[in-house]
C-alpha cells in the first residue's frame, strides 16, 4: 500500500517538476549567453542536462500503463468500474444512475406488509430475490414516509407469504383483490395514475395465479417479474424481469480459469418443458455435453460450472431465471435458449455481449454453434461476463451496482411512464 501511494505522488507531480526543470534551464541558458568567458561549446557540454529535463516529461504519457497495475485510490474504496463492453451506453447509465441516487424516492404502503419487521427475513432457496427487496428496500435511501416526494408507490405483495396463509389459488386471488381494492379505497394515490405509478414483486409461479384476477394491477402497474414470458401476462414497456436467485450459492463466483474449462457445455435442471425434453433427446448421450437431470444442484456437480465454456439455459415451463444467474455466479457463459420472454436488466445491458441467445428451433445445431464460438468470440464472451458479475449478486445490505440496485434502476426509467 505504501508503494502504491509512493508512486502514485510521483506520478502526479511528475509533470509539474519536468515544467520547472526546462524554465530554470531556459533561465540559465539566456543568463550565461551574456557572459563572454563561456566555452563555445556551452551547448554541447550542456545537451545531456536539456535530455535529462526532456526525458521524464517524455515518459510522463507512458506512466498511466506503468502504473496500471496499480488501480485508483477510488477503487481501494471498493468503488466499480463502468465500461462500455457491456453496457448499450456506460455513459447514459452512469448519468442516470448518480442522477437516481440523488433524487429517486418510493413511497412503500405499510398495510398488510408481508415483509414488516415483526417478520423472520430468511433469505434462501427460490424466494430469495424476492426477499433480498423486500429487506434492501427497507434498509435503503430510496424509501421515503412523505407519499407527496414519491416518484412511485411500492406495493408490497408477497405471494409466497400469502401462500403460506391460504390453501387454494383462487383465496390467493381474492387475498390480493381485497389487498388492492383496500389501499385504492384508503389512500388518494392510486387513483391520480389508476395504478400507473405503483409496483410489485413478483418472482414465483404463484404470483402468476393470484395476479391474474386483479386486472388494473397486471394491466397498469409496473411488475418487477422473476417469470417475464410474453405468455404469461408480462407486457415489456412496463415490466421489466428480475435476476432469480437460488441463494446462498454452494460455492463462490468464479470464472478466471479458463483453461480448466474443457466441457463444451453444461445444463442440470428438470425436463418440464417441451425445449427442455427436446435438448435432452437431442444432446443427451453426446460426449462433449454434459446434462444432469435433477432439480437440485448437487456439490458434485456444482463444479461442472467451473469446467463448463457454456452453461445451456433452456426455457422452463414459468421463464425463471435462476439458472442464468446461477451460470453467471459461476462464471460459465450462459446460453439462453427460448423465445418471447424478456432478460434482466436488458434495457440496460448488452446482453450479446456476455452470452448466447439463441432460438428454440436452434437446439438442433446446438453443439455446431458452441464449437464454432469456442474460441476467440467465447474468451470475448467470459471476459465480458466477469465484468456484470456484480449486477447479479443481491446483498444485505446492498451494495452499489448489485441487483438490488439495477432493480431501482429499472424502476427509475419507468417513473414517467405516465407522468
């Protein structure tokens, strides 16, 4: 550390000291021109010392790649770096990202909070993004108690919670109704937008169900969805999708081996949708694939996400996405196969970038197209997805940049829909 700070003061002074060595040097030059008992050769004798003043303000524009190893003092903070890799503008998003953390501000109901203070936050398995926001948004600056300041209104459904309390689909469905229809009736906000300028989280197959029934809150408000299929309701210039989590992981982030990555390509999961059975019939028994079919991730086969290029995350019966931030996580270049459901953060992020999309009717030639972008396009791909690592991690608390926050983000882009 004190060599870092040591070199970075040389650094910073460098060129100032180069500037005041040639004008003392300038000085000398014309005072001595007047004294006639100087060698003619003053200039000769005297080139080495005008080289020696010459020479550090020289290589001054090289000390940058001198001292790349060495990174800001902002990064020694923890702070992280915004590059235009991945980004469809790393300038628009840093912007309007300092712009958000300013002034953002979410008014939260407290009626009928799943998630109040008086309730055990356990943080695990599936539910985990859901539960990540209900505590990060508590815990954060966004949230205000004047509703007069909010940009928008947080409904706080949890239709896992409500789960637990009723035992049928239809109760969950006039549980949310009675919910909705009681804040409408309470409070004057709804009705300035019809709802336009509220939102809720949902990130499990039940939400689908119990959502349905209450049309102005799937049809106006915003819905952060673990499940963005088109087919399921999800309408894109509103909602917007939602890393899903299966958290805490079993192991931590990886990524940088790349030689150890000698598996073309990976996927585990459950046959219980039609690209699914289809993939395993296709690729099943091929030798250069590698598919486990179980529901859970096991230790054992954990580490097939270190050895993976590419992890396959094929579409499942609800479009959740806990497979592609379990590749992420791990550091193996997702594969999306699937149609008409939307990415987290694509708004945001390039995702062709750090990953494969590709169609349905592609699982066909799934094994020639790994092999034709296993090489220079795949070191591209993974170097690109260390980078967005970060946006796909929820903490407690959250930190800048996670998936917390790029969920804010999302909103914040969505706070003039209407207005």
């Amino acid at each position: 550390m004190l060599r870092y700070f040591l070199l970075r003061a040389v650094h910073r002074h460098l060129f100032a000291i180069c500037i005041c060595s040639l004008l003392c040097y300038s000085l000398l030059s014309i005072f001595l021109v007047t004294i006639p008992i100087l060698p003619s050769d003053f200039a000769t004798v005297n080139a080495p010392f005008l080289v020696l003043c010459l020479f550090p303000l020289t290589f001054s524009n090289y000390f940058p790649t001198f001292f790349r190893g060495f990174p800001d003092q902002t990064q020694w903070n923890g702070s992280v770096e915004i590059v235009e890799d991945v980004y469809h503008s790393a300038d628009v998003f840093r912007r309007n990202y300092d712009e958000m953390e300013r002034k953002f501000k979410i008014y939260a109901y407290r009626d009928g909070d799943e998630y109040d203070d008086s309730t055990p936050r356990t943080i695990h398995w599936k539910y985990a993004s859901e539960s990540y926001f209900f505590k990060n948004i508590r815990e954060s600056s966004f949230l205000t108690d004047d509703p007069h300041h909010a940009h928008l209104f947080f409904i706080p459904l949890s239709c896992h919670k409500i789960r637990q309390k009723v035992s049928s689909y239809q109760k969950m469905e006039s549980y949310v109704k009675d919910y909705v229809e009681g804040l409408i009736l309470k409070y004057p906000y709804w009705n300035r937008t019809l709802g336009s300028d509220h939102f809720f989280v949902s990130c499990h197959e039940f939400d689908l169900g119990a959502t349905q029934g209450v049309h102005m809150l799937v049809k106006n408000s915003i819905r952060a969805a673990c499940s963005s299929s088109y087919r399921h309701g999800f309408i894109p210039h509103k909602d917007f999708a939602v890393p899903q989590i299966n958290q805490p992981f079993a192991q931590p982030a990886g990524g940088y081996a790349l030689h150890r990555r000698t598996i073309l390509g990976y996927w585990e999961g459950k046959c219980n949708s039609d690209i699914r059975k289809k993939l395993v019939h296709l690729w099943g028994k091929d030798k250069e694939l590698y598919f486990q079919n179980q529901t859970v991730p096991k230790l054992s086969t954990i580490y097939k996400f270190y050895s993976a290029k590419f992890c396959i995350c094929p579409a499942s019966s609800s479009h959740t996405s806990a497979r592609i931030t379990r590749a992420i996580h791990y550091g193996c270049v997702p594969v999306i196969l699937g149609d008409h459901f939307d990415l987290p953060f694509v708004d945001i992020l390039e995702w062709r970038k750090f990953a494969l999309l590709l169609k349905e009717a592609d699982v066909y030639k799934l094994k020639d197209i790994l092999k034709a972008k296993a090489g220079a396009e795949y070191r591209m791909l993974h170097n690109n997805l260390l980078k967005v690592q970060k946006h796909f991690q929820w903490n407690a608390p959250p930190v800048k940049f996670d998936a917390f926050h790029m969920v804010i983000y999302d909103l914040w882009l969505r706070r003039n829909v209407v207005k």
